[in-house]
C-alpha cells in the first residue's frame, strides 16, 4: 500500500515557510518519533517539497511519498521513519 493511502502518525504544516525550514523542522520531527511511524509534511515551497526534502529521505534511507495537491502551489510528503 502507498504511503498517501495510510493514515499519518503525525502531520507538521510548513505552509508559508521558505528554504531551508521546511527541511529543518522535518528532520527534527522525524528525530523525535518512533520507528515505523508515519509523518505527513504539509509544504508550500518549492523547492523543499520536489528537492532537498526527497533527497534527505533518499540519503536518510527513508520511504517517502511526494503528493502534489490539485490546483494548487503545495505538496502533501508522507515520509515512514525507518
């Protein structure tokens, strides 16, 4: 099952943040939970949602799941702590 199909442990809203916060407070949120636990990212800038978020998983050796919302200038990132 995808990860946009299951319900998230935790959601962080970063909507109306720019580079590098995003980011930022991703990794400290993912730093806090526990493994296996699912954190939605809720991120309106760019650059952080299509880039340095994925890359970050993919260095993290984390699953993630970019989902770009319709219509609009914002991405929902499901990412599985490892």
């Amino acid at each position: 099952m995808a990860l946009r199909e299951q319900t998230p442990d935790e959601v962080l809203d970063t909507l109306g943040r720019v580079c590098p916060y995003p980011l930022v407070l991703t990794k400290k949120k993912l730093q806090n939970m526990e493994s296996g636990k699912m954190l939605k990212v809720l991120c309106d800038a760019p650059a952080s949602a299509t880039d340095s978020i994925p890359k970050y998983c993919e260095k993290k050796k984390l699953e993630c799941d970019l989902v770009k919302v319709e219509g609009q200038e914002q991405w929902d990132i499901y990412i599985k702590k490892a």
